[in-house]
C-alpha cells in the first residue's frame, strides 16, 4: 500500500518568514494530494490541494508543488502569521478517495 | 463551502456502554463517509469508508462487531462504538464527499472511557 512520509515534524518560524513542509510517497499511482490543517480539539481542514496533473498550485499565502518523478510534494506557506500555527498533514490517494495521511508537522509562528 | 457537522464534540462514559457518535453533511450529499481514529500527536488512521445504502469497508484490524457504522442516508452516518472500554477512548473524526470531490472533515469527537 502507500506510505507517506512528511518531514519536519516540528518547526518554528518568526512571523513573517516562510515555512515548508515536504512529504514524499511511494505509490506512483497516487494521483491526488491534499494539505490540511488541524487546530488544537478541532477536525482537519483542507487548506491546498494538487492533483497529478499540476506541478503547481498557488492560493494566496500557501502554494504547494508536486514533484511526480521523485514522488515528493511540499507545502510552502509565505509571510507566516500567529494564526497559521497548527499541525499540518499531508496526504495522498488514488481518485481522491482513500487518503494515506503523513504523521503532521507542528508548525509554530513566533510572534 | 462544504461543511460536516459531528456530534457529539466530547463523550465521557462508563466502561461498558455503548456510544453513538453522529456526522452529517450541512449542504451536501455523501455519496461516501469516512471514519478516522486519532490518537494524542499523531496522525489520523482510516477505520472504515462507508457508501450510502451499503455495507462498511472496514480497514484491517479494525473490528466490525465493534465499531457499527450505519450510512443509511445521503448526509448522515453513525459510529457507535459498542460496549467501550478505556483503551477505546480517543478522538474520532468522520470525513464526507460527494464525488470525486475533496474530502471535508467534521470537527470531532473525543470520546474518554472511564
């Protein structure tokens, strides 16, 4: 089955600085990859998502790009704020519907 | 946007009692629901995917005499956890799509066995 690897799992950035998180999975046909974002006590919230067919997807603060050949996808968030702390996972799926979740990145923003 | 709605947010019960645990999708139809297990710190671990009007798909070592789920319509699944026991405690999360849509996750349920 895949397996998702993600990568820091804990990481502090001063406000304002940017923050990556990078995941690598190993099934090449996985084909759809999601980002969400968990606050403390509350549900995941989809933040980004990518699919195969996109190297690259930008929504404001938060891109996310996708590398198909070495089977890695990052999440870049830019200009990171006090509210942009929370644990982040990624994950992947075939057709979007089994998701192989990676094992979170606590991100924390230093005011 | 897509939203899921879980209830109850926090459960605490005896051992031995069985809990439902509710999700429903506001302003969508599910064709499809999950039901995620998440301990303390870690990640989020697939228990079973559920289409409206059929049986669960129950991932492996996960008990189905345990963990009932029901998807009988198109915006609202249950879990109940039977005859819970503190090593059942943790927090359950359910996620629903309609499609090929993304998944939407509820806020979840922490459930503590005393």
């Amino acid at each position: 089955g895949e397996n998702v690897e993600q990568h820091p799992s804990t990481l502090s950035v001063q406000e304002g600085d940017s923050a990556v998180i990078k995941c690598t999975y190993s099934d090449s046909a996985s084909n759809y990859f999601p980002w969400y974002k968990q606050e403390l006590g509350k549900g995941p919230q989809l933040i980004i998502d990518i699919r195969s067919n996109v190297g690259e997807k930008k929504d404001q603060r938060i891109a996310v790009t996708l590398n198909k050949t070495a089977k890695h996808f990052s999440l870049h968030i830019t200009e990171t704020q006090p509210e942009d702390s929370a644990v982040y996972f990624c994950a992947a799926s075939l057709g979007g519907n089994q998701f192989y979740f990676g094992t979170g990145t606590s991100l924390t923003v230093i005011p | 946007g897509a939203v899921v709605s879980q209830h109850p947010s926090w459960v605490i019960c005896k051992s031995g009692t069985s809990v439902k645990i509710e999700c429903r999708s506001l302003d969508f139809q599910a064709t499809t629901m999950f039901w995620y297990r998440q301990f303390p710190k870690q990640s989020l671990m697939l228990m079973a995917t559920s289409n409206e009007g059929s049986k669960a798909t129950y991932e492996q070592g996960v008990e189905k005499d345990k963990f009932l789920i029901n998807h009988a319509s198109l915006t609202l699944s249950t879990l109940t956890v039977t005859s819970a026991h503190p090593e059942d405690s943790s927090f359950y999360i359910c996620s629903a799509r309609m499609g090929g849509q993304p998944q939407h996750f509820g806020d979840g349920t922490r459930l503590s066995i005393l």
